[in-house]
C-alpha cells in the first residue's frame, strides 16, 4: 500500500513539473499585447501616463509586440525611476501578454521658494523634488532670506545652504506631519532678516517667532499655554510678534 502511495506521489510531482515546463516554454513565445501604466491610490498629480510613455519613448518600440522574454523589465523601471516624481515602479508581464507597470509616486512635507527662483519640494523622506509647473501641491510654503539663516550675506542660496534648509525644514515638516493642528494654523513660514524663523498663522495680525527648529514640541506647547490663558477675541491683534525662541518664556511685542 505504501509503495503504491509512493509510485502516485511521483506521478502527481512529474505531472506538475510537465505542466510547468509547458506553461514556462509557451509563456516564452507570448507576445507583448499591451503595456498597462498604474498608479499608486490613483495619484496623477505630479506624473500622468503620458509623462511616463515619453520616458519609456527609448525602448518603447521594443515593448508592444516583443516577445515577454526579450524585454527587459530592469530597463523599463530604470527609465521611470529616473523620473524624479517616481517613488517607487514594480512591473511584471502576465501569461496573456500583458506589461503592467506599477507606479508610487513621493509625497511632499514643504515647499521652499528662494529669492527669485521657482522653488523646490522636500519630500517625506527629507530630499529634495523639483518643483513642478503642472501641478502645485497644497503645503505650507517657506519663503524668505534662506540665506542669512545660514549665516550667509549673499542673497543667492548656495549648495551647502540649501542642504540646511532643506534639513531643517523636513524637521519642521514632520512636526507639522505629526501635528495637523499646527499645519492648519499656519500659513506661512519665513526667514527673516534676522536670520530666524517665523510663522505666520492663518489668522491674527502677528507673527510667531520660532528662531529655529530645535525643541519645536515645547515652543508649540508654550504658544498653545498662551493661546488658551492669554489670548482672546479682544485682545488677540494687540501684539505683532509672539517670540517662542527663549527656553522657558514666551516674550509679546505689542504693536506700536
């Protein structure tokens, strides 16, 4: 009875291994009928379909109609990761012939506009995105005199400087990720003359002064103490600035 057992054991295993090898060797002779472009929740925001058909425009006359064996799935997703919106690509070809793309496209914290320049994005993992004309996406946007809070006089902002306000701002960004509250009541962040940062909220005639980014939970918890016990409707446009950057205190300047 066992060796019986055994003998149709064998028989089920090459019977599965057969039908394998076929499956595999026909799928070699399948063409590629159609390549289908997906994205990650939907998203076509800062990428659509036509943009990622124009970065696959290389190699595209050797997708539809080739063999799924002679194309090459690393070429097509090194060409899309190139494009600088794409977070992530996954593709894969079915046994029917069809080339599914899969794409995850980043997602941004800030915006940072510079003196006279466009500006760029800095992204949930603290890196830098180009900013896009075809689609703004709706952040809070840092403007101001990059520079001077990097210790430097010249309005232009250098390599060196950007990478400090890109690292700062991504501190700043993630408080805001972490703090939808905060993210609300502001809108706007700017560097100052001073070299420091301030916040402008959505409403009220003043402005926070944060300083930098260092110990940005206390400072936020000091302005929400003083929201709660200090302020109200009839006094609220008394200050102009609300300065957070002392340890311990919250300094008022009235307006004159």
């Amino acid at each position: 009875m066992k060796k019986v057992k055994l003998i149709a054991w064998i028989l089920f295993l090459m019977s599965i291994i057969t039908v394998t090898i076929f499956i595999s060797a026909a799928h070699e002779e399948v063409r590629c009928k159609k390549v289908y472009i997906n994205f990650e929740e939907n998203r076509r925001d800062f990428l659509d379909e036509k943009d990622v058909r124009i970065a696959l425009k290389p190699i595209a006359e050797k997708l539809e109609g080739r063999k799924i064996k002679d194309i090459n799935i690393a070429d097509v997703e090194k060409l899309i990761k190139n494009i600088e919106p794409v977070n992530h690509v996954e593709s894969y070809a079915t046994v029917e012939g069809d080339l599914f793309i899969n794409i995850s496209l980043r997602k941004v914290l800030l915006r940072a506009i510079p003196q006279n320049q466009k500006g760029f994005y800095i992204d949930t993992a603290g890196a830098r995105m180009s900013w896009l004309p075809k689609y703004t996406e709706r952040v809070v946007v840092a403007t101001g005199n990059f520079s001077k809070y990097c210790g430097s006089n010249d309005s232009s902002l250098s390599a060196s400087n950007e990478k400090r306000i890109i690292k700062d701002l991504f501190v700043l960004g993630q408080f805001y990720k972490n703090n939808k509250y905060w993210e609300a009541f502001t809108d706007q962040i700017y560097f100052n003359d001073n070299g420091e940062i301030e916040i402008i909220p959505v409403y009220g005639d003043f402005k926070v002064v944060l300083g930098d980014v260092s110990n940005l939970e206390e400072k936020f918890s000091k302005l929400e103490k003083f929201y709660s016990e200090a302020l109200n409707a009839e006094n609220i446009d008394l200050y102009s600035e609300i300065i957070l950057k002392y340890k311990s205190q919250i300094v008022c300047k009235k307006k004159a």
